[in-house]
C-alpha cells in the first residue's frame, strides 16, 4: 500500500502543478484512488483500499479536508485547528487487527466493529497547538475520558486516554523545520 500511496503523492504533485497553471479543476484517477487538484492549489487525494485486513479511506487536503462519512458526532475534537488529513480503517468483524464486537456509546451512536479515525490538525505555531492541547485534554476529562500517559520530547506530546468506548491516542510536535505544528489524534473502538 505504501507503493500505492506514493505514486499518489506523485501524481498529486503534478496534479498541482497542471491547476496551479489556472483553469478548473484536475483530477487523476490512480488503481489506489482519485486526486483532485482545485483552482489555487488545494488538494484533495482520496486513497481507497479494501482487502486485508480491511478497507481505508482518507482525504488529505493542504486547505483542509471534512471529517470522514459516519466520523461519530459524540467524539469530541481538538479546537481552532486546520484539519488537512481524515483517516477512516474499518477491519472486518473477527479480523486479529480489529475489534471483534460492535457496540454503541451512551449517545446511541453506533460503532462498528474495528473501526478507527485518524485526524491531523494544523496549527500555525507550536504555542497555539499546545494551547488547543490543554483545552482537548479539559474537554477529553469534563466528558469522562481517563488519562492513561503523557509523555513530552523534544517538544513532541503523546498521550492516550480512554472512556468505555473509545480509545484516543494523541501525538502534537513540530512539522520539520516550519514553525508549525500537527495534532494527530487517532480514535479507535475500545475491547
């Protein structure tokens, strides 16, 4: 698969180049899924693969994506941030690299067995991600989630947090040499 995704990433670099050009949008349909280059840049690739273990979506946009179809209402996210990356892995039922069992959350809303979210945010600075981490981690604990750990390196944040639905692993840190940083927050069913 990670074949697949780089011939992706390479068609969505030319892809942007042919739009930055001006005119409508260009889209390139690869056998891994389509790129949609819009007027101005923006990109949008929908990666889809279905085998084993399970079937993956993701949208990934440098002037932000929507949360995925189905993405959970109840799921409380990280404010203020650009979401540029959705992730969707849905493993089949039984399947050793998923849950096994569906369930609902206290909302009623339904979850399906071995599914999981993975959300990346952009924030402008590393202060403005750490600040929108300190307000998610007031908000994950004011609706009943459970710190797990925490960890801190070389300005990079990890932790976990748990609720009897939902597992919530969180990573924020620096992107490369930019002084922006990513929130990655990755949502999975919990056993």
């Amino acid at each position: 698969m990670a074949g697949k995704l780089v011939m992706g990433l390479v068609g969505l670099a030319a892809a942007s180049s042919l739009a930055a050009c001006g005119g409508g949008s260009t889209t390139i349909r690869t056998g891994s899924g389509t790129i949609t280059v819009h007027p101005g840049g923006n990109a949008t690739y929908q990666l889809k693969s279905s085998g084993p273990p399970g079937t993956i979506t993701e949208s990934v946009g440098s002037n932000g994506v929507s949360l995925p179809t189905g993405f959970p209402s109840s799921l409380p996210l990280p404010p203020n941030g650009k979401l540029i990356l959705a992730n969707t892995a849905n493993a089949p039922a039984g399947s050793s690299s998923g849950t096994t069992r569906a369930s609902s959350t206290a909302s009623g809303s339904a979850r399906s067995a071995g599914v999981s979210y993975d959300l990346i945010y952009k924030y402008p600075t590393a202060s403005a991600a750490s600040s929108a981490l300190s307000a998610y981690d007031h908000t994950l604990s004011s609706e009943g989630y459970s710190e797990q750990s925490s960890a801190s390196s070389s300005g990079t944040v990890i932790q976990s947090w748990t609720s009897s639905a939902w597992n919530i692993s969180i990573t924020v840190g620096p992107t490369g040499s930019s002084p922006a940083s990513e929130f990655d927050v990755t949502f999975t069913v919990a056993l």
